[in-house]
C-alpha cells in the first residue's frame, strides 16, 4: 500500500504534465470542494449575533482606532515566504 506521501507525490507528477488550463480546472474543481467542506462544517455551529449597543462603552470606536489596530505586515515578514 502506497504512503499519504508517495499518492501525493504521484498525483503531483501526474499534474504537472497537464496543460495550465486543465491545472487550473483542478484547482477550481478542488476549491469547490474545500467549500461544500466549509459550507457543511458552518451549519453546525451555534451562535448568536451581539446585539447592537448592548455592550456600548462610553467612548465609540472611531476610524483611527480601527487603523491602530489593523495589521500590517513589514516588507521583511512578506519577503519571507
């Protein structure tokens, strides 16, 4: 029996000996299933929107907070993939 490892290996050299078309036929074909996987694994979960203004402090959240809060990556953490 072939390892997880060797099967992907095998499908991979199998692949790369397709077209890009029929390569990107693949991955449209695969994406669709990773989200019938999502869309499954979301019905089963439980829970309950806030309520608007139930949990208002007394300062409101303005613009600039959400930008202070926002992520943003360095040049050195992106070159680093």
């Amino acid at each position: 029996m072939l390892s997880d490892t060797q099967v992907f290996e095998k499908v991979m050299f199998d692949i790369k000996r397709l077209s890009p078309e029929k390569r990107l036929l693949i991955i449209k074909l695969t994406s669709e299933t990773l989200l019938e996987t999502t869309k499954q694994s979301n019905t089963n979960l439980n829970f309950t929107l806030l309520p608007y203004g139930k949990y208002r402090g007394e300062k409101t959240t303005s613009l600039e907070d959400f930008k202070i809060a926002q992520w943003q990556p360095t040049d050195e953490y992106l070159n680093s993939f």
